[in-house]
C-alpha cells in the first residue's frame, strides 16, 4: 500500500507531549495524524484538548488567549469553555449551539500526554500501554523526542524488528550480529506483539566500571509493540552462557543480572509522512551506587540513545525517498519481518473493526501466507 495514502487507527492513544510542556498560561498547538489540536491546562491542572480552529473563520485556537478555564480566540474575541462550547462572541447576545469546537479524550501516563483521537466512547484509558514514566521507583530515566520526515509505520517497522541493530547501530550501540543470528519468539497480544530474545555475545554497554571484567555478555530482551506505535523493552544483562542455561527461554528472576535497562518509546504521526517519536530510558534503580550514580548512568544511555535514534532518522528517511520515487515495487519480506508482518495484520484487524463499527475484533487466526515460518507461526497464533 501506498504508506502516503495508508489510514490511521483513530480509536488509539498517541503520544503527543511531556507532561511538563502543558500549562493553565499558553495553549500549545500539536498535531496527530493531521487533525490540529491545541492543549491547555485548566486550573486545577487537568489537560484540555480541542481542535485548534475556531468556529468563526477558523483561526487557531492555539494563537489564542487562557481566561480561567475558557479559551479566547485572538482573532475577533469568541471564547469558548472546556467543553468547546462558544460562551462569548463580542457583540452579539445569541450564541448558536452549533458554535462548537470538537474536543477529545486526554489524559496523562508515564509523563506523556495521551490524546484519543477516535470515538470518545472508546476511550478506555486501560488502553493505554504500560510504558514506565520518570516516577516509577524502579527505573531512573531520562528522555528525549525526535522528527521524522517520513510516515510513522516507517518507525513503527524499524522498532518492530531489531535486527537492523546490528547493521545502524554497530558504532552507537555497539550492536553485533548476535540481534540477527537467532530469531525472535514473538507472541501474538491483542493490540500489538511481544518479542523475546537472546543476545549472546554482546559486549557489555554501557560500558559501566563494574562490568569491566566483561569481554561480552547474554542480554534477555523484551519488549511489546503496541498500536498505534508505541515500544515498551525491558533488557537484562547476564554473564555469557546464561543464554545457553536458560535454554534460550526467559531467564529465572532468582539470577543475579549484571545490569538491566528499561526503555519506552512512541511514535506519533503528525501528518501522512512526518512523524515524531519520545522516548525515555535508563537503568534499573537497583543499580544506582555512590561510584556510579544511576542519574548519571541514564544520561549516558540517553546520549548513546540519541544518536542511534539519529542513525534510524537517517535510513528510515532515505528509504522514504526511495519510496516516494516509485511505490509500486512490492517489498519483499525476510524471516526476521516476522513480527513486522504480524503486527501489521493486528493494526489492519483493528482498523477494520473500527471502520465496520463492531466491538470486539474477530478471533480468526491471522493469515500467514506471506510470511517466512508460517509453519511455526501458525503453530503459535493456533496454540498447536
Ligand atoms: S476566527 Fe476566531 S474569533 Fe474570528
Ligand atoms: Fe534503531
């Protein structure tokens, strides 16, 4: 499919902010999957989220004034209350009750904002994935957020198949071949995928003081996908031969870990084919020692983080210029596409019952006739 005409899931969360960038003083102009929006504060420091374009001559609300609760529009002065509704338009004592602006489900999890751009009876704040935010006590985090001048399932393809780790990011992550060389289990979940996986041989980053013994390391990395774009990895880091131990399944939590990191990220479309991720990440604060402070640890991943994230920018959008040059040639899927391939199914699933209207997705075994393993991956999605 043409990814500049694919649709977008509207009955989702998406990230569109830090916590700390809305305020009761200025309104922000945001955009996902092309609707303007503009968020605010109300005094009590619960978030609003409208359109950004009044009903008059369709400024934006964003250019506009906070008065209490109310926003004011900046052009000719028609005010409008939390509930987009028109309550003031200068000059004039009849207000229609079609001056109305739209609003949408908001909410805060994990220091992002959140908007539901769906059918608000649908938003089910339980939806929300489970991504941890800078006060979760088990996990120290620092965070960034980048753009994209390509669509969002670009990333979304990126994030879901990590074997491209050890081709862009074998300087900045240090990634080796040991993130291609054995495949994936991936778990079918309701909206989205799990993958797990070993990493044997890896060498041991950051490369912290206290694993300074190590010439390379077992890594157990986990992590969920979740629509519409929203990657939650949980990695552990185990002396070599853990791996084999383990016989390459999840490791036992009685075993001590060198290290553990944990990281979520999003992306968000803003328009068909820009697109802006955030993510967070940082080491477990089990790991935070006078010697070497877990604040500092997690700026040191951040900054490692960043400029990997730099190396994905790079090739997710040469390959949009490939693509935009010429859509028509097919792409042809690996054995490592596996959960891209699944996941993609699960979001069209989703975007079917959403435009057919029903509540429940159909419970059918996805078709898996394009996919390298189908015999495998039946197995899994059939549970034979
Ligand atoms: S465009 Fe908003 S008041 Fe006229
Ligand atoms: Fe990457």
């Amino acid at each position: 499919m043409n990814l500049k005409h694919k649709p977008f899931l509207k009955d989702a969360w998406y990230v569109t902010g830090w916590s700390a960038e809305f305020s009761n003083e200025k309104p922000k102009a945001q955009r996902i999957i092309g609707e303007p929006l503009v968020l605010f504060r109300r005094k009590d420091g619960t978030l609003v989220a409208m359109a950004d374009r009044c009903v008059h001559r369709q400024a934006p609300l964003s250019m506009g004034r906070i008065e209490g609760d109310d926003i004011r529009c900046m052009y000719h002065g028609l005010r409008f209350n939390t509930d987009g509704q028109c309550v003031e338009i200068p000059g004039q004592d009849k207000i229609p009750t079609r001056a109305c602006i739209k609003t949408y489900p908001v909410a805060e999890k994990g220091s992002w904002v959140w908007v539901w751009m769906g059918n608000p009876d649908n938003a089910d704040t339980n939806l929300i994935p489970p991504v941890r935010g800078f006060d979760d006590p088990n996990w120290v985090l620092k965070s960034g957020q980048l753009d994209y001048q390509s669509p969002h399932h670009l990333i979304n393809d990126n994030l879901l198949d990590l074997s491209h780790l050890a081709y862009v990011h074998a300087d900045s992550f240090g990634a080796t071949a040991g993130w291609s060389s054995r495949p994936p289990q991936t778990k079918l979940l309701e909206r989205g995928v799990q993958v797990d996986r070993w990493v044997e041989g890896a060498p041991p980053v950051p490369p912290l003081p206290s694993l300074a013994q190590y010439q390379s390391v077992d890594l157990w990395v986990t992590y969920q996908f979740l629509v519409p774009g929203v990657f939650i990895m949980y990695t552990a880091m185990y002396p070599s031969g853990t791996a084999e131990v383990s016989e390459h399944s999840e490791p036992d939590q009685r075993l001590p870990k060198l290290f553990s990191n944990f990281t979520s990220q999003a992306a968000t479309p803003m328009e068909q084919d820009s697109s802006r991720t955030f993510f967070t990440w940082g080491p477990g604060a089990e790991f935070d020692s006078i010697e070497i402070p877990a604040e500092a640890v997690a700026q040191q991943m951040i900054d490692v983080a960043t400029v990997a994230f730099a190396e994905d920018k790079d090739i997710i959008e040469a390959q949009w210029k490939n693509l935009t040059v010429d859509s028509s040639q097919p792409m042809m899927p690996t054995a490592a596409d596996k959960s891209v391939t699944l996941y993609q199914r699960i979001e069209e699933r989703l975007l079917q019952a959403e435009i057919s209207g029903s509540e429940t997705v159909t419970s059918e075994p996805i078709p898996t006739e394009d996919i390298i393993n189908i015999e495998q991956m039946n197995d899994e999605l059939t549970g034979s």
